[in-house]
C-alpha cells in the first residue's frame, strides 16, 4: 500500500531503470515499516525544469495507508535524494516530494479494499 510516483526529467537509462526501482521499494518499505510486498514503484520520465532552470529534476508523489508522519516523511525525503543524487545526478535541491494519507477503505487492492 505505500506508494511512490517518481516523475523525474533524468535520463533514467533502461538497464538501470529496474536497480532505481529496487532502491526505492526496499526504502519505502524499511521507512514506512510496511511489508516490501505491498509497496508500488512508478517512474515516469518527464520534460522539466526548476527555478526556470534546466536541468534534472524529480516530483515524487508517496501515498500511504498509516506509516507517513513527519519524521517519516523527513526520513523518506533524505533518502529520496540521496537515491537520486547518487544514481541520476539530481541536485537534492531539484527535488518536490509530496506525502498523502488515504483511508484504507478508500485503497483498493485485489477485488477489495484495506478498509
């Protein structure tokens, strides 16, 4: 049920599309403390800028049933970037990342829904 939605303009090269995404399931699931089972990656490449600059930039958009809070969500932004930075060369300050609780009956899963 964690969820992230990564729109990045980096050029994401398909070989290592697969490892980026491993990288973000394995971090979701270890800081929402949500079983790796039930997180879902999208990456999506995307035309961008930041400040009215060029340059790669990513918006993350992570939803979840329970586990998001503050410290949570601050622990997910650094790893984010630190995921981007290091793998597709965006600057931390090139990075939006947006948190939404939703309630388990209004996530559906598997013919049902959480709640």
């Amino acid at each position: 049920m964690p969820l992230i939605m990564l729109k990045t303009s980096a050029q994401v090269p398909e070989k290592s599309k697969q490892e980026l995404m491993a990288a973000l399931s394995t971090m979701l699931a270890k800081t929402t403390g949500k079983p790796e089972e039930y997180v879902m990656v999208l990456v999506e490449q995307v035309d961008g800028m930041f400040a009215g600059k060029p340059g790669p930039v990513a918006f993350a958009d992570v939803r979840g049933i329970g586990g998001l809070s503050k410290p949570v969500n601050g622990r997910i932004t650094k790893e984010l970037c630190d995921i981007l930075h290091a793998r597709l060369a965006i600057p931390p300050e090139s990075v939006y990342c947006v948190f939404t609780e939703v309630a388990a009956a209004s996530w559906g899963w598997n013919r049902a829904t959480f709640g």
